[in-house]
C-alpha cells in the first residue's frame, strides 16, 4: 500500500505490505522505516485503517451471498479465527530497513512479496547490493518477459491503432 504515514502531503511516497496470513489467522505489516522511537508507528494506523475496509468488505460479502448447496460436505479452511471476520495485526519488527535516506521501499516490498510467495522466510536485513541485484532481476524480468512485455514495435503499432502521435 502507499501511504501518507498521517502527513499531510498530496501524494503517498511510502510503500508498505500488508498481509493477511491465513495460517496465523492475523494481518501482517512490513514497513521498511526505521519506526519511530517510543511513538505508534503512523504507517500501522494507515494499515489499520485499509485493514478494517478490507474486513467490512469481507463482512458485507459474507452476509450477503446466497447459500450453497453441496451434496459432498467438505472442510472449508478459515479466513479469520471467529465469525465476525476480523482479525488483529502486527507490526513485523524485524522486517528489513532501508538505509536512510534511499528510496527502497517499493523494492523491499516487491522482495517481500517474492519471498512470501515462495514460502521462503523473509530476511530481517538487505544490504545494499542484495537491493541492487533484486532491482536488476526486476528490470529484467519486465523486459525478457516475452509473452507479457512489448517490443518496441509493438508499443508504437498500439500507440498508431489509437490515433496517438509518436
């Protein structure tokens, strides 16, 4: 998510992740600023507060399909641990930081998800050069992704069917 952190600025400039974990039945918060000293993180409230949509979402959902019926009964895993759809979450302290200063965080939380979605652990530091080599492996897979990246003949073929100048 890209949040303000309570700031009052125009546009987010913070990525932070957060994540439902379904074995743990709580919501996951990974922000790769150094949290503030003896004050509640301002990230975790913004989390909170897309959090709490989220569950109202999943609420109104819940309440409002219509039955089903099945001739097999089978076990159904759980979203959240009651019936009330909600759930509590953790900010991850030992998530990986980046250096004052740098404008990593979107690659910390694209690594985040890369190693969550591979069931890997997440580590609690990345230095400098693993950010870098991960960056690259990024820019490498949007432009060697065949079926997925334009050339750009491609680019400009859709840019001429549009009426768009070049």
């Amino acid at each position: 998510m890209n949040s303000m952190g309570g700031r009052k600025v125009k546009v987010p400039d913070h990525w932070t992740l957060l994540v439902y974990d379904t074995s743990k039945q709580q919501w996951m918060h990974y922000n790769s600023l150094t949290k503030p000293k003896k004050k509640k993180d301002p990230y975790l409230t913004d989390a909170s507060i897309v959090k709490e949509y989220v569950e109202e979402q999943m609420r109104k959902l819940a309440f409002t399909k219509p039955p089903s019926f099945e001739l097999v009964s089978t076990p159904k895993p759980t979203l959240f641990p009651t019936n009330t759809l909600s759930a509590p979450i953790s900010s991850i302290d030992d998530a990986p930081q980046q250096q004052p200063g740098s404008v990593d965080c979107g690659i910390i939380v694209c690594y985040i998800i890369k190693q969550l979605a591979k069931q890997k652990p997440v580590p609690t530091y990345l230095t400098v050069e693993n950010l870098k080599k991960f960056r690259a492996e990024l820019i490498h897979i949007f432009l060697n992704d065949k079926p997925r990246t334009w050339s750009t003949e491609e680019w400009k073929s859709n840019q001429l069917m549009r009426g768009m100048a070049i």
